[in-house]
C-alpha cells in the first residue's frame, strides 16, 4: 500500500446540504427535515427507483455481470458514497445498492462501507441496515482475494487507480465487479503520456475491460450518470507478458504489487 493515502475526493464534488427554513407544504420526496428520518428518506427513494423499467434494465445487467464471477455470494464493498442522510444523490446510490444486493440475495451484513464524509445520521443509518462501517481510510487500496462487487460511483480518479494497483495480478484482478465510472472514458479524454505515467494501472486496463453503462435514470440523472458494470474478461490476462504487469514505484519508495 502506498505509504501516502488519497483523500476521498469525488469527481462531482460532494457538497453537505444546509439546513433549510422550516415550510408550510409538504416535503417532497428527496427531502430529508426533521420530521423525516433517513431510514424514511432511503425507504421512499428505493420505492421511487423501483417505478418504471430503470431499475429492472440495471438488475439485468447486474445479473449477467455478476454471473461471470462464478460466485454465488460474492462480498461487496462500498466506497466513496457521500452522505446519504443529506444527499439526494448519495441516497439513491444507496438505494440502488441495496437493490442490487435484494436481487442477489445478498445479506446487507455482507457489505462494508466506507467514507470520511459519513455524518452520525449516516452511522446510525447503515448500522440499522447492518452494513459493516470501516474504519480505517486505506486510499481504497483493498485486496480482492475471492469475488467481490466494488461500488464507487463518481470517485477520484486516484482511488480507482489504487484499487487496482492494489490487484494487479492475474489471480486477483478477475475476481473484481466494479460499479464506477466509466474507466475507458478517462483513457479516451487523457491520451497522453503524462496520464498513463499518472495512473499507469487504468491506461494499461481500461482497454481490456468489458463494460456495461446503466441506462440513463430518467430522474436520478446526477447520482447515475457516467456509471458502468465494467470487469475483467475470463482468459483476457492469460496472454499478457510480464511487462504488463511491471509498474512504477509509487512516490515515497512503495513496493509495486505484482
């Protein structure tokens, strides 16, 4: 692990909402007041993702994706997700998360999160879930030694690249679903040499990856624009020479995984 450790930063930035003047009208559906607790918050907005055919098209594509890791309960891990509590956008990442596991019959213990930004409404909320709330600010560099679904929508573009540094061998890299922004977009808006320099990880990757976009959400826009299923074909590293898989130290003498 890199001895320097990212910051949680997003790629949209995360701004907290401030407390508003209490009104006469009802509150709408993504509004979070005193009298409404995130768990109702959360509970309105994954009935709200649920109408039309949205959600059905994300689910079909998570079952095919998730069906290529051959894991019939694979771990999940959470990352970068914002204040749920507070954030519209962040609420219905959760939502759309907590669907994902309904559909794969996935316990919600089976889930770890982790963000600096998580307010104590965010804590309570995810304990009474029983996701598993991490502690530590590992830069999101974690080891993936069985399968595991990787959710990080609209993170910094270093996290990602620590994800896979962090993975970067042939055993460990096709045990990983990641639920992110589009990798091959960075490559396609940066073809230079300063980038693959920079993130030499998502250069060399992001043109073996296979990748599904979620349907456009004709009224999250914001909290699922840009998102993609994306994943290591079966067979696609068995080729590669060892160059591949040689990377530059990291800044401060950090040992490149391999």
């Amino acid at each position: 692990m890199a001895e320097n450790i990212t910051p949680f930063n997003y790629d949209t930035p995360f701004t907290p909402a401030r407390p508003r003047k209490k009104r006469k009208n009802k509150p709408g559906l993504h509004a979070t007041t005193n009298q409404t607790q995130p768990s109702e918050a959360l509970h309105r907005m994954r009935q709200y993702l649920l109408q039309g055919d949205w959600m059905l098209e994300c689910k079909q594509l998570l079952r095919e994706s998730v069906s290529l890791l051959q894991a019939s309960s694979p771990e999940v891990l959470c990352l970068g997700l914002g204040s749920p509590a507070s954030s519209r956008d962040a609420r219905a990442q959760l939502a759309f998360l907590l669907e994902a596991c309904d559909e794969m019959s996935l316990d919600y213990s089976k889930v770890s999160a982790y963000d600096p930004v998580f307010t104590p409404e965010d804590q309570q909320l995810l304990d009474d879930l029983e996701v598993q709330r991490l502690t530590e600010n590992r830069g999101a560099a974690y080891p993936f030694d069985t399968p595991t679904i990787v959710f990080m929508p609209h993170c910094d573009l270093q996290l990602y690249e620590n994800l896979l540094r962090e993975n970067w061998s042939r055993e460990r890299l096709p045990n990983l679903l990641l639920i992110a922004n589009r990798l091959s977009e960075y490559l396609d808006n940066h073809p230079s040499h300063k980038f693959s320099a920079d993130f030499p990880c998502i250069s060399q990757l992001a043109p073996l990856i296979s990748s599904h976009p979620l349907p456009q959400c004709p009224t999250q826009t914001t909290a699922f624009n840009n998102i993609a299923l994306q994943y290591i074909p079966s067979g696609s590293l068995e080729t590669l020479g060892s160059g591949f898989w040689d990377l530059p130290r990291l800044a401060g003498g950090a040992e490149t995984k391999t």
